[in-house]
C-alpha cells in the first residue's frame, strides 16, 4: 500500500507534465551534484569531439534527486533524443526490441527502475549494450534459429533507486556510475530561488523572501522534488490567504497546515515516532507491532518512514527491533524514551 504524503520524494500523477518547466534542460542549468556533473561534462565534450555516442551511464541513489532530469539533460547536451520508459514495462525481450528498434544514432535509452527488469530482458540486453546487436530467436526447440538485429550506437542511462538489486554483469557494462547524494539546503535554496523565477512567485523582498525559501529548503529532506512541491503548496497558500508574497510567517502557516514541521516530518513520521515512544517505552520493538499499532503496512513504514528517520538520526535499526534515540525522543517531546544502541546497532 502506496502513502501519499506531501513530502513523499516519489513523483506525483502527470508530474513530468507539470515538473517540466522546473527541471534544468543544460548542464549548466543544473544544481548540485557538482562532482557528477564535471565527469559528465568531460565526457560529454569527449565523445561529442570523437562524432561518438557517450557512454552508458548508471544512476543510483534515493527518489527525486534528479535521475531522469540528468538524463534529458544528457539528451539536450549531445543533441538527440531521449526515449524513456522503465524495468517493469519491459516484461519480454520483444519489448525492449520495440525500444531499442526506435532509437536513431547517438540516442539516450532511458530505463527507470532497471534493477526490476526481468532476468530475460537483462540478459537479452547486454549484445545490444555491449556490440549494438539483438539476438531474437524465431522459434523454439531443437531447430530454432536465431536472428541478428543491428541497432544504432545509442546511450543506455538506468537509473535505480536499489542499487544493491542491479547485478554485477549489468552494472559491469556501465562505463560511468555514480550514486546521487542528497542537496545540502543552500543548494536546495538556490533551486528554489529558480523555481520562483519560473512560476512566476514572488517574495517580500531579499531578506524576508530569502528567509521564506531558506525555511522551505530546511524542511525539504534534501530532496529537490520535495522543496518544489513544498513551494507550490505554499505558494497555494499565499495566494488564497494573502496577497500571493512569500514571507517567513505565510511558509510557517502554510506548513503547519500541511502538518510539516521545522525537519520536514509529517503526521506519519510524528505518529510512528510517538508509538515506539509511549507504547513501547522506546523499544526495541519489531516493525509489524508498530505496523498493526499504527494500523498501516509494515512494507509503508519500512519504505516510506523509516529512511528519513534513520538518516537524521532518530531511530535505530538493532538486532532486538527498532530504537528511537535520544533526538528522536526529544524531538516528540518524550525526552525519557529514548535509547543510545551504539553496541546494538548492524
């Protein structure tokens, strides 16, 4: 069971649709990732200078970080076309030929959430990464016959958010890889001073504006995808209970609605933390008991709550079951319910 939550990292219903006039379209439109972005860059000039296609790329790190925007990105930088489509749409090897068949030289081949591809598609994958060539057999059995396709020299870019799940002969076949790391908040700030530029947003000046985005960026998780939605939420606000300006107290009102608060929890995130706290006295406890306590799924919690818990430092994993630390406990307001599990801890 899918959560929808405001600061949820995964994209929204006809987001490309609505994203689009957000995301960078060049190089160096992009922010952040500087380090990723140089070694793009020189290859990109390599390979342009050769008449060559780029290489295939790998993408790896949590949702929203700017995976698919890289890879248009990519696109516009060597003036082709990008065809997207993802792991769990290519079910059969038919199906990737319909996609590699389409793709003209030097194209972008776009695979969102490769480590889902099928283990046929996978195998079936790598001639065409590797010599620009599809096997199909054309029948079954003892006479079957197989039958080469050539494609043209394309960029294969996957992006995974599991990259622990892509096998090593696929991950192999990519010449860059490289695990996107989350926005520090002054670059989240600079995001979304561009973002207000494109939608049209104002703020009350370069102090009390600044101040405005600076709190969004603070409750964003370090994610790009969030601070923009945030944004428009507060800017929704803005609109309907003011006069359309951003200031400090229209980002607090707005938020506090929303149930976002200074760290960017939500009422889920608050809840989880209160019931390891006062039901459990601040464990350990095993997940399906919070789960069944929380009425919700435990595969929710585990993929949708958790993350953000354990990388800010509120809750630990330990062989007895989940631990809320000290922060955690003091953040809800239990100071007594926390633990310290440093000995306890994978």
């Amino acid at each position: 069971m899918a959560v929808e939550r405001l600061v949820s990292p995964d994209a929204e219903p006809l987001a490309e649709e609505r994203n689009w006039s957000l995301r960078p379209r060049r190089m160096a439109e992009y922010i952040g990732q500087a380090d990723l972005i140089e070694r793009l860059d020189i290859a990109i000039r390599a390979v342009k200078a050769r008449n060559e296609p780029m290489e295939h790329v790998l993408l790896h790190g949590p949702p929203g970080l700017g995976k698919t925007t890289l890879a248009h990105v990519i696109a516009e930088e060597m003036g082709t076309k990008v065809h997207v489509t993802s792991g769990p749409a290519l079910t059969r090897p038919t199906d990737l030929v319909g996609a590699l068949t389409r793709v003209q030289m030097g194209d972008v081949l776009f695979i969102d959430e490769i480590h889902r591809l099928p283990i046929a598609v996978e195998e079936f994958i790598y001639p065409a990464m590797e010599d620009f060539r599809i096997d199909v057999r054309m029948e079954s059995g003892l006479h079957a016959q197989t039958v080469q396709i050539d494609v043209k020299p394309f960029t294969l870019i996957g992006a995974t958010t599991r990259a622990g799940l892509v096998s090593a002969p696929l991950r192999s076949r990519f010449g860059i890889a490289h695990n996107l790391r989350y926005y520090t908040p002054d670059e989240l700030l600079t995001i979304l001073t561009r973002s207000c530029e494109l939608l049209g947003v104002r703020t009350a000046g370069p102090q009390r504006g600044g101040d405005a985005l600076a709190m969004i960026a603070a409750r964003s998780r370090g994610t790009p995808r969030i601070a923009n939605r945030l944004l428009r939420r507060v800017r929704d606000f803005a609109q309907v209970r003011g006069d359309g300006v951003l200031t400090a107290p229209m980002v607090t009102d707005s938020l506090a609605l929303e149930g976002v608060d200074q760290l960017g929890l939500d009422e889920l995130d608050r809840a989880y933390l209160r019931v390891i706290a006062r039901v459990y006295a601040g464990g350990p406890v095993g997940l399906e008991a919070v789960a069944a306590t929380l009425n919700q799924d435990a595969g929710t919690l585990e993929d949708v709550v958790e993350p953000f818990l354990l990388q800010i430092g509120f809750l630990a994993r330990t062989r007895r079951g989940r631990m809320l630390t000290p922060a955690g406990a003091g953040h809800i307001g239990v100071p007594g319910a926390g633990h310290a599990p440093e000995a306890e801890l994978f």
